[in-house]
C-alpha cells in the first residue's frame, strides 16, 4: 500500500447492525439477558439498542431476514461483535448471569490484553464480551510489541470477583 493515511488515533467503532431472523428472539438475548437498553424501534422490523443511553450501539433488523436461517460457519462476514465491559467484575457478572439463565458458553480466553466469554446470538452470530487489562499490565515482547496469546479463561477465579 503507497498511501500513507492512518485512521485518527481516538477513533472508535460506534455501532452495528444485525440482520436478524426474529427480532422478539433478539431483543429477549440482547436487552433481557445481555441488558441492553431498548431505544427505539421501526415498526415490527427494527430496534436499536445501547447501554447507558447512546443512541444506538446495536442495530437489530429482519428487512432482508425476516425468518432466515443463519449464515454458514464456514462463509464469510461476522465473525464476531465484540462488547467492552469497564472492569473485571462487570465481565464476573454477566458471566454469572450467564450461568444463571444456563446460556451456554463456546468459549472462554485470556489473551493476555483482555479477558473474554464466547458465545452465540439466536441467529448465530458470535458474541464476544471481554474487559481489557490496563494498558500497563499487556505482555510485552524483548521488542515492546504485544504479546497477545490464547489460553483457557479461569471461570471460578473471574467469578471470585463478585466475593
């Protein structure tokens, strides 16, 4: 690549939007079990959704997938929307909750920069909820670069937080 633009450092990525199959189904995962907060829907086709009042961090709609099944595994798009809790023991809780409403889990890491749970929407699209380390605890390399690894998430050391 000859051009030498970089994205602005603080720029975040501000939302995302879902084709889903069935959007009651959705809302039940993502405002009951994951608490997200209803803001405002499109007739009985849409809704976003976000935490602490944004106009929308997700967008959930069936315009084209109304019914649809979901997407093969081994296709490309969505591999995953990944959610950032503020601290370790907001991930302990829902993770807790987790294990309350006996939503299972695909998957649980340690990269050394976060931690995070795995898991599947109704319609199968993965589902990352992770919290980072501050910054000054990252594996650094002899180099300085990150040393992002993957190893198996304790689960009772991360609900340990809720003590």
């Amino acid at each position: 690549m000859s051009d030498s633009y970089q994205i602005p450092a603080k720029t975040r990525i501000g939302h995302i939007h879902l084709k889903v199959s069935d959007l009651e189904q959705s809302l039940d995962f993502y405002c009951r079990l994951l608490g997200f907060n209803l803001i405002t829907t499109y007739g009985d086709q849409a809704a976003f959704i976000s935490a602490g009042g944004y106009h929308h961090h997700i967008g959930l709609n069936t315009w084209q997938s109304l019914g649809a099944p979901p997407a093969p595994k081994r296709s490309t798009g969505l591999f995953h929307t990944a959610i950032l809790y503020p601290a370790r023991k907001d991930l302990a809780e829902i993770l807790q909750r987790l294990i309350n409403e006996g939503y299972p889990l695909s998957g649980a890491s340690d990269h050394g920069v976060s931690e995070a749970l795995y898991l599947d929407d109704p319609d199968q699209n993965g589902v990352e909820l992770y919290w980072d380390r501050p910054e000054d605890e990252w594996p650094k390399n002899e180099d300085g670069s990150l040393n992002m690894f993957t190893k198996a998430l304790d689960l009772q050391d991360l609900l340990a937080e809720l003590k």
